[in-house]
C-alpha cells in the first residue's frame, strides 16, 4: 500500500451527530461546526441530524456548496416521531409514517445533502419479524422512489438486535440481501455498516465488510466491548482501544482491507468515527483525538505488505 493515499481507500467523514451530540439539533453550534469542519479541510464530509431551523439549513447548505462537502442527514429524530411507524402491522399508521419521513427530502436539499441515513426499526419477535422486515423493504423502496427525483441517495444501516438497539435487522448479511433485492429497481438506495453493531450481532468484521462493501456508502468506526462478562460490554459510542474491540491495529487492518477492495467504478465509502461526547466535552478535543488515530492507523496500514 505504500504511495496510496487515503483518498483512494476511503473518503474521511466527521460524525458531528456524535462528537457534538448535546447539541446536536443546536442550529448555531452546528453552523459554527460545519463552518470550522469547512476550513480546516481534513473531511470531506460530516454527518448531520435534520436541523428545525430553515435559515440554518440554508447556511449550511451554502458552506457545502463553497468546500464541496458531503452532508449526510439522519432521521433518526424523525423516525422516533413516528413511534416506528413506517413497519407497523397497521397500514394506515406506515401511510403516515411514510409522509412524515419523507419531509426530511426537502430538509436534506435545503442543507445541502445527498444521503438521508436511517436505521432499521425495532424487532417486534419471531412471529412477526417476517412481516415486519417485508414491511420494511416496501418502505425503504418507497422512500427511494421519492428520494429519486431530488437526487438523494436513501442509506440503511443495520443495527444490532437484542443488546442496545433491539434492531429488526441484524446481521450483516440480513441487510445486504435485503438491498441487493431492492437495488435494482432503486439504484439509489445504499448501506451504511457499523463496526459495533456488525460485532455485537456476532459478525466476522473482515467477512462483512467485504459482503457489504458492493453497496457501502457510509461507515462507522465504532467501539465495542465483546465480553459478556465485561462492565462495559456492549456498545457505548467509546474512544478507540481496549478493553473495545477496535484497537488502532485493528482499525489499520479494516484500512488495509478497504483499500484492497476499493472500486475504480466509484467512490469509496466514507468512514467516520462513532465517539459520542457527553455535556461539557469539549468537541474538538474529541476530533483531534480520533484523528489522530486514524492517521496512525493509515500509516500501520500504508506499511502493511499487500
């Protein structure tokens, strides 16, 4: 790998939903991380919550224009309003769910995005999980058809089920046959894969990654104890490094996979950390530490024989 540039492998994202997260619906502070992010020029894109305000969104928009940054929304706020709806086993009450998520569309141009982010819905038990996964498959397709004509991408990611998220979907290879079978009516709809729910749901790391990697857009480098038997089992939106699972070393080996299987076709995903402060953290304190982390895994990485 030595002479490749990180560009090539993965394109760098800020999660500001996670490093600013007390005040990630702030529209001031969220301004000024956007603006900050602009100048500095270490990401090429940040991950954003859908902000309430539209003079917000439009500042921001315009910053994304000028420094050609990738925004990606999540809906995550919207999806708690509809209570889970858009999987409910009442049709009247997916309708709905559906309208209201797809005001986020006009949100998403307004700040200047192209990807909308959600995450599965909570599984409802064995006798209903078939329904309920088919109803998710029909609303994401929807979602997409919708999302189309404004030239937003529609991007799933799995969360894990039966630890903190009590996801619907899974497994890795639950939501990738899940979009594969979506995907070629909606070339827009996409994935985004977490290190931490792929490891709780009881995933090989190296294994995912490369079955989902044909239709990753987003990543999140995420920490996580493994250990039941650990206090701090689970996933807690931690730094890198024990007693977690994603050591630097560990994070260098998912660059070196990602540059073996990038794709001269299109661009590779970005990847951001999923560290997430609590009140009175300082933000940048928090980027300028998992920066560094990445930076010294890309150089274990870019030392590593192919």
């Amino acid at each position: 790998m030595s002479g490749l540039d990180m560009r090539q492998a993965f394109r760098s994202g800020l999660h500001l939903g996670e490093i600013f997260f007390p005040v990630r619906l702030d529209g001031g502070a969220m301004v000024e991380a956007v603006a900050r992010a602009c100048a500095e020029g270490e990401y090429e894109g940040v991950e954003i919550a859908d902000l309430a305000d539209r003079s917000v969104r439009l500042r921001i928009g315009e910053l994304a224009r000028a420094h050609r940054l990738r925004i990606a929304v999540w809906q995550v706020e919207r999806q708690l309003a509809t209570e889970w709806g858009m999987t409910s086993i009442d049709a009247g009450r997916r309708r709905a769910a559906l309208t209201e998520l797809k005001k986020g569309f006009e949100h998403a141009v307004e700040i200047g995005g192209t990807d909308l982010l959600y995450i599965g819905d909570l599984d409802p038990g064995p006798e209903l999980r078939e329904s309920t996964r088919k109803h998710l498959a029909d609303a994401l397709a929807d979602l997409a058809e919708a999302a189309a004509p404004y030239g937003l991408r529609i991007v799933f990611e799995p969360v894990d089920r039966g630890v903190h998220e009590r996801g619907l979907i899974g497994r890795t290879e639950e939501a990738v046959a899940m979009i594969d079978a979506l995907r070629g009516a909606h070339r827009n709809l996409w994935m985004a894969w977490d290190t931490s729910h792929a490891a709780l749901s009881g995933d090989d790391l190296d294994s995912a990654l490369r079955l989902a990697y044909p239709m990753l857009v987003q990543m999140h480098l995420a920490n996580v104890v493994v250990d039941l038997d650990h206090e701090d089992y689970g996933d807690h939106h931690r730094f890198p490094g024990p007693p977690g699972l994603l050591t630097t070393e560990r994070i260098a080996s998912i660059f070196h996979q990602l540059a073996e299987l990038r794709d001269e076709d299109r661009d590779p995903p970005f990847v951001s950390f999923e560290v997430r402060a609590a009140p009175g953290d300082d933000p940048w304190a928090i980027e300028r530490r998992v920066r560094e982390i990445r930076d010294a895994a890309w150089r274990i990485a870019c030392a590593e024989k192919t």
